[in-house]
C-alpha cells in the first residue's frame, strides 16, 4: 500500500479522436475508419512492458461502440473510470439534471462492461465553470468518490494561486466530501505551469515535466499525468479546422509516445483508486 502511496497517477482520456472536431461543430470525421482501438492496445501493450497502471476516464458514446477495448483496459488490471457519455460541456447539458443523466447513462454502460465501481469522474474539456459544486453533489449522491475535473487554466486568474496544487477533498453543502485530484502543474515562484499532459507534455522540455513530478513528489503527493489515445497517434486525420485547433491538437505528437517511455521508466505510477486506497489505509 505504500508504495501506491508513493507513486504518481496515470490518466488516459478514451474518447473518440475526432471529439475535438464534433464539438465545434467541424465535419469530415463521420466516414473515416475507427483509430482509436488499435492506438490503445498499443498502450496496453506499453503499460503491461513496464508493469505500470493507469485510470482510463471512458466515455459512454466510446464504451457503446468498442466495449471489446473497454474490456480489454479491464482485464489488463486498469481502472475504468467516467468521462461523462456524450463529451459535451457540463455547461452545454443546461442543468443539473442533465449531467445527472448523461452521468447516469455513463455509469450504465460502463459497469455493465466491467467488474469494477465506477468511483471517479473527469469533466470533458477541463471544463467546469460555475457548475463545479452542483456537479461534486450530483457525483457523491451517485456514489462516485473522486472527481479529476478542475484545472487551473481553466479558473478566472484571481483563483489560480488559491486552488490547492495537488489532491484535495471539497466539503459538499450536506458536510460529506469528495476527493479533487487536479493535473499536476510546474510551481514558479507566482507562476503556475501546466507541465504533465495532453500538449503541454509534448511540447515543453521533458526535464518540465520530470520537474512537475519531482515537485509533487517533495509536497509528498502524487502528480498527475493525463494524455488521450490521439495524442500517441501522429497518423490522426487533420481535418479542416483553426489553426490554433490544429496547433493543440497535433503539434508535435510524433514526441509523446517516447516521452511517456522516459517516464515509465523513471517513475512508478498507480491508479486514481488504488492511490486513494492506499492513502485511507495510512490514515
């Protein structure tokens, strides 16, 4: 246990590739031939090389149309965790009602895919916005533990310095809590980097990134890497889009991969669940 305790967490977000294109309302994507399957088993095959485990944050719509990779990330000894079903927006859904269904619908289809709890939660897009305490209630009174949802490029700048840096509990309005377990940032004087995932990993000096996670590790909490199946896939369609949106998403993919490997093997990570387990067995 604690040596889970002392390990980083690992995060991929399984989603279809083309998300980002559906949700701003960009075409082409509809008649192209699936990717991501193939892209994850090769991940599979790299976490199993180095004995290391990882939470995958699965959507509902991704779940219903490859449940075989969904089960695959299961026996491999993954957590399965929710990613919401449609990859929309909390504010997009319109109430708390909504999320609570297309949490719901999640749920659904991923439990009946695997033999696990579905205990943690990820916003799609880091996005949250003044939906975040209704949303904690919404996942505690459906039984989940752990929500992964808030980072801090995505706060108004005056609340940047005063989210806590690593994994925190919030205190729900009924005096329970839920577990935040934010992306780990790079701390610079007043200046907070995010450094351990998605672009940000690929394109800033790995020796950023290591130095995220040593920072973390010396506050004695995990980081928290997350990457999503498109960013180890250089081969992914580029469909017309702005180019900023091509910047985020494809600029220098071809690095992630090799990347990830240097940090395999410099690091031991865990699961969002079994870091939490072992964090309440020492406490």
């Amino acid at each position: 246990m604690r040596a889970q305790l002392r390990a980083h967490i690992l995060t991929f977000d399984a989603e279809h590739w083309y998300e980002g294109y559906r949700h701003r309302g960009f075409g082409g994507w509809s008649d192209l031939p699936p990717r991501d399957p193939a892209t994850i088993a090769r991940l599979l095959t790299l976490l199993g090389e180095h004995w290391q485990r990882a939470t995958f944050f699965v959507t509902g719509r991704f779940a219903a149309e490859f449940p075989d990779t969904v089960r695959a990330i299961d026996r491999a000894g993954h957590e399965i965790a929710s990613h919401g079903y449609e990859h929309f927006r909390i504010e997009r859904l319109g109430s708390q009602e909504a999320f609570r269904d297309d949490l719901r619908r999640s749920l659904a289809v991923l439990r009946d895919l695997t033999a696990q709890p579905i205990r943690a939660f990820r916003a799609p897009f880091w996005a949250v916005g003044r939906a975040y305490p209704s949303m904690l209630e919404v996942l505690r009174e459906e039984g989940l533990e752990v929500s992964s949802s808030r980072s801090i490029w995505g706060l108004p700048l005056g609340e940047r310095a005063r989210m806590p840096a690593g994994p925190h509990q919030v205190r729900l309005s009924d005096g329970d809590s839920i577990w935040e377990i934010p992306p780990t940032v790079l701390t610079l004087g007043p200046c907070r980097i995010p450094a351990a995932g998605g672009f940000y990993l690929r394109c800033l000096p790995e020796m950023v990134v290591r130095a995220a996670l040593d920072q973390a590790a010396a506050r004695s909490e995990p980081g928290v890497v997350y990457l999503h199946p498109y960013d180890m896939d250089p081969g992914a369609p580029r469909l017309p889009a702005r180019w900023y949106f091509h910047l985020m998403r494809y600029h220098r993919l071809e690095r992630t991969e090799s990347i990830l490997r240097q940090l395999l093997r410099a690091y031991q990570f865990t699961s969002v669940g079994a870091w939490l387990d072992a964090r309440r067995a020492v406490t």
